[in-house]
C-alpha cells in the first residue's frame, strides 16, 4: 500500500468493505453514527470502538492509516473538548464528547476510504430515493454531500503541498504553528477553491443533472456480509434506547 496517507480519500483494495453495496453501506454509516450520537457511556463507546476494529480489520487498510488520519484532526477533539467544557462546566461530559468526536472521525474514515465519491453520491440517492416523491432534490444533493467530502481531502493535500513548497524555498516553519498556520491559510483556501471550480465545470461538461433520473454503471450485489453489518448498529440502538444505556 502506498505510505503517502491522504484524508478521506478513497483506498483502492479488495475487501468486503470495499465490496459492500453502496445503499446498505450507507444505511450501516448512518445507522452507525446515530447510535455513536446517543451513546452516553464509557462501556458503550468500548463496544463502539471494538465494533469499529472488526470493521477495519475487514477493510484491509492498515490501522496505522487510520489512526494517521485520527491524530490529524486533533485539534478537533481539542475544541469539542474546551467548547462542551465551557458550555456546561463539566469536565467528565467534555472528555466524553471529545472521545466520541475522535469515534466519529473514525468511522468517516472507515466510510470514505472504502467507498469512492461516486459510490457515496449513488449509496445516499438510493437510501433517500423515497423523498424523490414530495420533490426533495436528493441527486443533487447527494453529489453536493460527496463533493464536500472530497472538497476536505482537497485542503488537506493542498496543505501539505504548501508545506513541500515552503521547505523548497528556504521559508521557515513549524508544523502545527500558529505562525505557520497564518501562512498556509490563504494559498490553501485559494488553491482549493480553484479546484472546486474546476471541479463544477467538469460536472456541467458532462450534462450532470440534465436527465431527470440517474443510472449507475455498476452497482454490487447485497451479501450477507452487508445484512449483518447492518444488523449490528441496529441491535446497538435497541440496546441503547431500551435497556438505559443512555
């Protein structure tokens, strides 16, 4: 596997992840990540986290990837962590959201390495097909989700092209500096927007959006393996909602 780590890009690998269909993965992750939301306790959030393991280890990624991609946003956990702390003056609640913050990002991780953007895009539109009928515009806005997606791993590999450059040049820096951080800022933001924009040119040279329905080229075939996975995060919020673990 390739050690030049990307956040939230999508690794290539045959795995049952990556071999999963694109609605019931999506029906797991959002399943998944509203029972992680209720979860209330630190016995659960273990169980949580044992759960995320097995997933990883049938992603055939290797751990030290994710946990690259974890450490990278710490300054999230940081601020969840101060802002909750701030809010209600309770330092054991801070320190349970800024776990569950770090078990969020690792679950998107888990989901946006194994599934490509236009997989995510077409997994959303077929779990949300239904609101099609009241007019909701849910192609459109499952292409804008996936966009996104790829808009974050877009700064964070323009980022690290800044820093190259930055080196090349002789101009000093410290990674994880507030100095370095005024530097990078406004290249980053305006290389990414550029990109963007580039991005929304090709999407209008191809006619997106132009047929009123949507096809896919290929699509998996449910397996067992998919069912299952589903089950999971569903026996969880019954066990969450019902039995008090909340």
């Amino acid at each position: 596997m390739n050690n030049d780590y990307h956040l939230f890009r999508y690794v290539p690998v045959s795995s049952k992840m990556h071999l999963m269909n694109s609605k019931m993965k999506m029906i797991w992750f959002l399943l998944t990540l509203l029972s992680l939301i209720i979860i209330r306790d630190y016995v659960s959030l273990l169980c949580f986290l044992f759960f995320l393991c097995i997933i990883m280890y049938y992603s055939k990624i290797g751990f030290v990837n994710y946990l690259k991609g974890v450490y990278t946003l710490w300054p999230v956990y940081i601020a969840g962590f101060i802002i909750t702390f701030l809010i209600s003056l309770n330092v054991s609640l801070a320190f349970l959201i800024s776990v569950k913050l770090i078990l969020i990002v690792l679950l998107f991780l888990i989901m946006t390495s194994t599934t490509s953007l236009s997989e995510i895009a077409w997994g959303l539109e077929c779990a949300f097909n239904g609101l099609k009928k009241i007019k909701v515009p849910v192609s459109r806005i499952s292409l804008r989700i996936a966009m996104d997606i790829k808009f974050i791993s877009l700064i964070y590999d323009e980022s690290k092209e800044i820093r190259k450059s930055m080196a090349y040049r002789g101009i000093p820096y410290k990674k994880g500096s507030l100095n370095s951080f005024k530097k990078m800022i406004v290249p980053v933001i305006s290389l990414s927007y550029k990109n963007s924009r580039r991005m929304v040119k090709i999407m209008k040279l191809r006619f997106y959006g132009i047929s009123k329905r949507r096809t896919n080229y290929h699509e998996n075939k449910v397996t067992i393996f998919d069912k299952l996975l589903v089950v999971v995060p569903i026996v969880l919020l019954y066990v969450v909602i019902w039995l008090g673990w909340c």
